[in-house]
C-alpha cells in the first residue's frame, strides 16, 4: 500500500492529540488508583480496541503476516519500555504540572535521534537536527521553573519526567523496528499487528504484577471500569496513530512533529485543570512551533 507523503504528518497529530487526551484522563485516576493502576489503564482498557482493530482488517480481507522472532523481541522490548515510561511519567505529574511535565517528557526527540542512530541505524539530515534543537530550546525554556511566580525548582520531577522521555523514545525506536521486521507490504497491517501484540503484552505483565504484588489496585481498575474506558480508548487510538506514523517515517521526524502536544496539553491544562500558562510558556511554545513548521514545511 502506498500512502501520500503528507499521511504520516495527519496520524502524527491525531496521536499527540489523542495522548494528550489519555494523560488528562490517567492523571485524574492515579490518586484514586496510584501510578501502577493508572499506568494500567491504558493497556487493560485499550487492549480491546487494539484487537477490535485487527478484526476488522481480517473481516476486511487484509492478510495478517506471522509474527517473526525479530518482531517479537521489538514488540516486548517496547512494551517494558512504555511501562516504565508512562509509570514514571505519571509519578512527575503528581509533582508539577500537567504542561511541564509533558515539556519534561518531551526531551525525547533528542533521545529518539540517537536511539534510532545506534539501534536502527537511521540517519537524521541537518534540517531535521536542527528542527529537534529548536523545539527542545522550547521544551527547556517551557520546563524552567519562574521566579517570579515563586516556583522552586526541583530535580526530583525532572529526573522522572527526563528519564520517562529516555524510555518513551526507547519505545518508539522499539515499534518502529518491530513494524519493519514484520516485512509486511501493508503498512496498517504491520502497525496494527505490532500495536495489538504490543498491548498483549503490557496487559499480562502489569496484570499478573498487580494480583501478584497489590490485588486490591487490580480489584479498584476493575471498578472503575466506566471512566477507565475513555483513557482505554483515547490511548489505543493514539497509539494505532502513532504505530501508523512509525510504518511511514522514522520515529526521529514523528516524536519531533509530536510536540504538538506540548500546545494541546496547554490547551487541556488551562480548560480541565485551571493551570494558566505565562508570557514565558507561550514564548517557549513558540519555539517548539518553529521547529515542527520546519520539520513539516520543508
């Protein structure tokens, strides 16, 4: 299947938009269910519509490969890798701000760039290099705490939310290699496969942990199965958008066009958690703006 050039940029958007929507609705969770639960939510919930996709590509008539040991191997890697991200991500947002700690996360290009280098041996261009710097200039200056606004800084939530982005980039480096092993000529195939496996394997491990180590967190998800469907939902869907946009672009020029997210978890700040964002953030924003219009444009 070809898909125009432009396709990749439209999942990339539909899945900061879903992810921002995701960490909206786990963050509202974890006090209820703690960081492990609320990390959980999006895998136990989401693992339903990730089949119900790959259903309908066989009700559809597509031809579902076989997964391949190399695939495999990606596909479990990357699933440990985005536990850990989204559990660390999660224990930042209970110490700073829904926006800061995504800026936080979001020093992942970076880290995507030179994963993808050493482990996919992809090559990034000058043009998307310098893209990756302007935008992360943004994050940093978005995720420096204001003096005037009396904010402290603190090392604690920033280790959490840097390393976060270290997993989350380990991550998407892990799904791209595992939709290309997959050798499949359908890219939807290859991302939905990759995606369902992926949430397969996420929804054991964190399961058979939880009735291991903490049954009564298990027993809480299970209860509040009604508002856990929507982050379910939201983080399948972001996901598939993500997987699609990995099977057409490397994860270099998708996680950088992926600082959107930044301006839409603004936007989800100021309306769900009355966070308002100062003449500083706005600035930095501007700043990861730049950089993804010269990642797009040219």
């Amino acid at each position: 299947m070809i898909a125009p050039a432009w396709l990749w940029v439209v999942f990339t958007i539909a899945g900061a938009t879903g992810q921002s929507l995701r960490n909206a609705a786990q963050r509202s969770l974890t006090d209820t269910l703690g960081t492990v639960g609320a990390t959980h939510i999006r895998f136990l919930f989401g693992l339903p519509f990730g089949l119900a996709a790959l259903a309908v590509l066989v009700a559809l008539g597509s031809r579902i490969p076989t997964p391949n040991a190399v695939s495999l191997a990606w596909c479990i890697f990357g699933a440990v890798a985005q536990i850990v991200a989204t559990a660390l991500m999660l224990a930042a947002m209970q110490e700073r701000s829904f926006v800061v700690t995504t800026a936080y996360t979001k020093t992942e290009p970076v880290q995507v760039a030179v994963f993808s280098v050493v482990f996919l041996g992809e090559h990034i261009s000058a043009l998307v290099a310098t893209a990756i710097v302007v935008s992360t200039v943004g994050v940093i200056v978005l995720s420096w705490p204001s003096r005037a606004g009396g904010e402290i800084f603190s090392w604690r939530p920033a280790i959490l939310g840097i390393v976060s982005g270290a997993f989350f980039a380990l991550a998407a480096v892990a799904f791209r290699g595992a939709i290309v092993a997959l050798d499949s000529p359908d890219f939807v195939v290859a991302a939905t496969l990759t995606l369902a496996i992926t949430l397969a394997c996420q929804t054991v491990a964190l399961t058979a942990w939880l009735l291991l180590r903490d049954p009564a967190v298990m027993r809480a998800i299970l209860k509040a199965w009604r508002g856990s469907l929507a982050a379910g939902f939201l983080g399948s869907f972001a996901s598939e958008m993500w997987f699609l946009a990995f099977a057409l672009k490397t994860p270099a020029s998708v996680r950088t066009l992926g600082l959107v997210e930044i301006i839409i978890a603004g936007l989800i700040s100021r309306r769900l958690f009355a966070q308002t964002p100062s003449m500083r953030d706005v600035i930095a924003m501007v700043l990861i703006f730049a950089g993804i219009i010269a990642l797009v444009a040219f």
